[in-house]
C-alpha cells in the first residue's frame, strides 16, 4: 500500500524538483534558513543542559569509576582525576564489587549483592501497589457521587512531602508505636530484617497509591463505552467484562506505571534512609537488608569518601536499570505478537 | 424450582441433585442482590444500590488509610514527649498546650535548629531557601522547555528529530549514577557552597516537561502560527504571543508538578548543598530527627508538619490541574 503511493508520489516528485531548481528556490531557502535557526535557538539550552548535566556528567561519571579518586587524594582536582585510571587496574572498582573482602570487615561483595537484593525486595510493592490500584480505581469508576472527591483524597499521600511521611512512619511503626499497640507486631526497632522491609513496603505501596490511581482512572474512563455496551448485551458478566473488554484497553496505561515504577523503585533512597538512617553513618546503620542500592551508594560516599568506587556502584545501577527497561519493553513486544 | 437450577447449570447436575437447604438460601440471598444467574425476583436497581454501598465502604476505609497516619502527625506535632507521642491514637492524651503555649512544639523545632546549624531564623530560612530552588529554576526550566517543545512540535528544523531523541534518551540515565560526578564538577566550580548547584542545573529546563508540552501543542491547530508568520510577526513573537497563551494548561500543570518535586526533592539538597544556612526545608526536617534521634520526637512532627502544609495547601488549590496533568501524562504515553 505504501510502495504503490510511494511510486505515485515519486513521478510528481520529480516534476516538482524541476520546477523548484527555478528562482523561487532562493526566497524558500531564506525562509527555511530562518525556521533552521530559530528552531535551533529554541531548543539550544534545552540541548547544552542536557549535554553538560545529563551526558557529560555520565562520562565523567564513567570515567571517574576507572579512577581511585577519593578524599585521600587532596591533591589531585576532578579535573586532573577524571583522566586518571586506578593503580590496581582498568576496572579495580568494579572487580571489588564481586571480591570478597580481604580485611574481612563485611566485605563490599556482600554489601553491593545484599543492598541489591533489598532494592529488588523493595520493588515487590510495585505489583501489590498495582493489584490495590486496579481494585480502587475500578469501584471509582463504578456511577457513583464523590469519586472525584475520593480520587483527590487518595492523592494526598502522593503529594506529601516523603520527608514527612517517612519520619511518621518511624514513629507510627516505632517500637512502643502506634501499629506496634494496635497489631503486636514490631516493624523497626528490634524487628526482624522481614518487617522492616515490610514497613518500607507499605510506606510505598500507601504512597504511591494515589497516581497509579488517578492514572487508570483515566484510563478506564477511556475505554470504548460502546464495546462495553455490546458485551453486556451479549451477555457477559461485570468480571468477564472487566478482564476481556476493558484491561486490554487499558494495558497500555499499566504497562506504562510498570516501567516508571521499577525505573523509580530502583532508585528508591529517602524512604529506608529516613526510617533506618544513612548507610554508614553508624555501625547498625551498615544494615544491608534494610538499605538500598542508592543508599549504598550514597553512603559509601558520605562515610568512606570514595568517589571513584560510588561512581562505579552508579553505573551498575545505570546497566541494571537499563537493562531492566529493556526486558520490559521485550516482554511487552511480546505479548503483541 | 430444582430442575430449573440444573438446567442453567448442567455441569454441577450429576452431584448434586438436590441443593440443601443453605445453598438455597445462598442463591435466594445472592439472587435478591441481582447476583448470579438464579436471581429471577432479582433486580437491576436493588444490585446498583447494594454494590453502591459496599462501594461506599470500601473506598471510605481506604480514604480513612490515606488520610489518617497525617492525622496522626498532626496530632501527634502537639504532644508533650516521645512515650505521649508514641500512646497517640486520635488525639495526645497531654498535649503542649497544658504546660507551655500550644505551639511549644513548632516554636521549639525552630529554636533546636537554630542551635544545630548555628544560623539565625534557620527553619525560615531554610523555607526561603526551598522557595527559591522550586521557583527560580522551575519557572526559567518550565519556560526554556517549553520554547524547545514549541520547536519541536511546531518547527521544520534540519536535526529535529535528532535532537529530540537525542534529549529524550537522557531519561535513561537515572540521577544517582551520576549525581558524585555532579557533586564534584559543582564542587569544582565552587557551587556547593552556595546554592548555584541546586538552581543553575534546573533551568536548562527539562525533557520530561518538554515532551509533554510538546503533545499538547501537537493537539492545537497550525493555522494560527501560519496566519502570525504572513502577518510578518517573528518565532519570538509567536512563542511569546501565541504559544505562552494557547500551551498555558500544560505549561501550568508542568510547572506545578515540577514544583512539587522540586519541594519534595530530598537526595539532591543532600549531596549539593554544604552550607547551613543554604540548605531546603527537606534537609533541615531530615536533621531535627537525625538518625540519633536526638530531639523528642514530637518537634519532629511538628517540623514534618510545617513541611508538609504549604504542599497540601497547594494542592487543595490546584487539585483539579494537578489531577489533570497527572491524566494528561498517562494517557499520551
């Protein structure tokens, strides 16, 4: 279809071009010089901010992980740093990750595959937060007054400022706290690594709530009234409905909370950090299975001053988080087939 | 009445031949309530109100689960000491007022700051220092993008759709892989001292932003700009004319998202600012708590509280645009 336009266009095209080597072509050319330059005006800072504040950085980034640049070495700047490579080889700081410790105190491997595993642990709130989501958003889109009302109250805690939120938490889920009295179950202080993950993990899931609702709220609201009309008259039931007619119609909508939500989940920080403290900064705080990845990372930096090794942590969690976009958008392709 | 059941459900005929007398009385009750295929004195409007109210109670529990834990840091901002603090459900059962002003608290998570950071006034000036990293950059990276999203959607330039690409594939690049090398480039450039680390970056603008003022211009009709261009006005003019005014929704929503984040940024504050009296309101909440927990718990409340306000004011103002723009985001995929 598109070949036999193609050859259709094609004769016309040629005639055109004859047409356009004549003396207007010079008037075009002042008009398209204009649109050039001022297109290229307005996206220019757009363009330099992303250079210098996006790549540049991942490639001093990148090249720093090569380099044993850390407090220690005062007298080097960044600059003279950046070119540097580390004396004990290409990739020193990324070989320590998989070595284990020689002066046998913890050992980076098990703090980066154990701070690993606690962000991929933390990441199971995705499809819980999904689940509650999808149930909410569908009884708020049922004919009934205030869903707008609930939609906003729902979104407060998405708002709040996570600062805020997770110092609550600390108390709310704190020894002798409020769900410690209510429940009998102690989340954080001389809790087992299980449900201090487990009072991140709802922290999260509650969090979150909100904009993955709002989200498919509007995504069921988007979908085609009258197929949903045809199968109720054809006899299909709320349920049939629901997974047949209306979750392919809104798949796109969580494919795509899916994918932001492990891009962010893998980035998760403030949360643990706040309720825990900071990767380092105490000795309890070396808590693998309570602290993430960027915890990891920024701790390792706040505690040991160890820039080159932290920038090397950040470029495997640029990889994992690639590469973990990548099977998504595999997996999605997929599925269409 | 048996031999009609079986028929609609020919499967279970074989085993059970006779229902017993609670299966009837389930199906009688599910049927009532227009569930299921046995209802026949079922009706559609007695199923509506049922599942209404269930509806109702639902989604008024969940609404309860969002809004009670900032109840209680409200509450819990007016206590008198942690184990009072800690023993909160509704309502503290001694609270500050009975011994000092009803405010001790907020007054107090000033004063403690104070000492902390050896700055005067800290918290306001830690709120002022919040103020300026959310609005400076946030309005100069709002407009600078959407100058890029107007080239983009409205503009036949030769790279275009390089650029665009180019700028897009940036969000693949997650901001803790590269945040110690930015902390060392502003280091270098003696930013950290000061708060140029947390403004200069922002208003380069965004492509986030850009990208989606970019499909809300893509909506708005061209004739506009073609008419401006023969009346011999200048891109400048039609951005600042036309584009500004017609793309103020999206540019709006933007702005307030980014706003928020900006408020609510934690991580950044952390690493690029070194100076105490640059510091944002997240950081200077974070260290009245500090993970010593140093301070009584309820001046941390109260902190989290005053951090927090402003935001859900904001919100309550703008909820319509927010919830909106949120929508719009999602749904242009």
């Amino acid at each position: 279809m598109e070949k036999e336009s193609v050859t259709v266009v094609s004769d016309a095209a040629v005639g055109e071009a004859d047409v356009q080597t004549a003396p207007p072509k010079k008037r075009i050319n002042k008009a398209k010089l204009q649109e050039n330059l001022w297109g290229w005006a307005f996206v220019a800072l757009l363009l330099i901010g992303t250079t210098v504040f996006v790549y540049i950085s991942f490639i001093m980034s990148v090249m720093l992980s090569f380099s044993d640049y850390d407090n220690m070495s005062r007298g080097t700047t960044f600059w003279e740093a950046l070119g540097t490579i580390n004396r004990d080889g290409f990739f020193a700081n990324y070989k320590i990750m998989f070595e284990e410790d020689i002066m046998g105190s913890g050992g980076q491997q098990a703090a980066v595959w154990g701070t690993l595993l606690t962000t991929v642990i933390y990441l199971i709130g995705i499809p819980i937060g999904m689940v509650l989501s999808l149930f909410f958003s569908v009884l708020m889109t049922r004919d009934i007054k205030f869903s707008g009302g609930f939609r906003v109250i729902y979104y407060i805690p998405t708002v709040s400022s996570t600062v805020s939120i997770a110092l609550m938490w600390a108390n709310l889920f704190g020894g002798g706290g409020l769900v410690e009295n209510v429940f009998g179950i102690s989340f954080i202080e001389g809790a087992t690594a299980g449900w201090q993950r487990a009072a991140v993990l709802i922290l999260t899931v509650w969090k979150g709530l909100g904009g993955t609702i709002v989200l498919l709220v509007a995504g069921l609201n988007g979908v085609n009234e009258s197929h949903v009309e045809a199968a109720d008259i054809d006899g299909a039931n709320a349920w049939q409905i629901f997974w047949r007619i209306k979750m392919p119609q809104i798949y796109p909508t969580i494919f795509y909370v899916i994918v932001t939500s492990v891009i962010g989940g893998m980035q998760i920080y403030a949360e643990p950090a706040l309720i825990f403290g900071d990767w380092g900064s105490t000795e309890a705080g070396k808590n693998v299975q309570v602290t993430p990845f960027v915890g990891y990372i920024y701790g390792t930096y706040n505690a040991d001053g160890d820039r080159a090794y932290a920038s090397a942590l950040g470029i495997v969690l640029a990889i994992i988080i690639f590469a973990l976009t990548l099977i998504q958008f595999a997996l999605d392709s997929k599925k269409e087939k | 009445m048996t031999e009609v059941i079986n028929q609609n459900i020919p499967s279970e005929a074989g085993e059970t031949q006779e229902l017993n007398k609670f299966q009837k009385a389930l199906q009688a009750f599910c049927g009532w309530f227009g569930y299921g295929i046995y209802g026949r004195n079922s009706s559609k409007k007695r199923k509506k109100i049922f599942f209404d109210i269930i509806t109702y109670i639902i989604l008024l529990a969940g609404a309860f689960t969002m809004v009670y834990p900032l109840w209680w840091m409200f509450a819990a901002s007016f206590a008198t000491n942690d184990m009072v603090l800690l023993e909160t459900v509704w309502w503290p059962s001694s609270t500050v007022s009975e011994v000092f002003s009803a405010f001790y608290n907020y007054s107090e998570s000033f004063t403690v700051l104070d000492r902390m950071w050896n700055v005067e006034l800290s918290l306001l000036r830690s709120i002022l220092n919040t103020l300026i990293y959310s609005l400076v950059p946030v309005t100069i990276g709002v407009i600078v993008s959407a100058a890029a999203a107007f080239a983009f959607a409205k503009l036949d330039f030769k790279g275009k759709n390089f650029v665009f690409f180019y700028c897009l594939a940036a969000i693949m690049v997650p901001f803790p892989s590269i945040m110690i090398a930015q902390y060392c480039f502003y280091d270098s450039l003696n930013w950290v001292d000061g708060p140029l680390a947390m403004i200069i970056p922002g208003c380069f603008g965004a492509i986030l932003t850009a990208f989606f003022i970019r499909q809300y211009l893509y909506g708005l009709p061209t004739a506009i700009i073609e008419a401006a261009k023969i009346d011999g006005a200048g891109y400048w003019r039609i951005f600042w004319t036309f584009i500004i005014p017609l793309a103020k929704p999206a540019i709006m929503a933007q702005f307030i998202l980014s706003f928020m984040g900006s408020w609510n940024n934690f991580l950044a504050p952390q690493l690029f600012v070194r100076a105490n009296e640059w510091k944002p309101l997240t950081i200077a909440v974070s260290e009245i708590s500090s993970s010593g927990k140093i301070n009584p718990q309820p001046i941390t409340m109260a902190a989290s509280v005053i951090a927090i306000v402003p935001i859900l004011v904001l919100f309550a103002i703008f909820q319509k645009t927010i919830i909106g723009s949120i929508m719009m985001t999602g749904s242009k995929e």
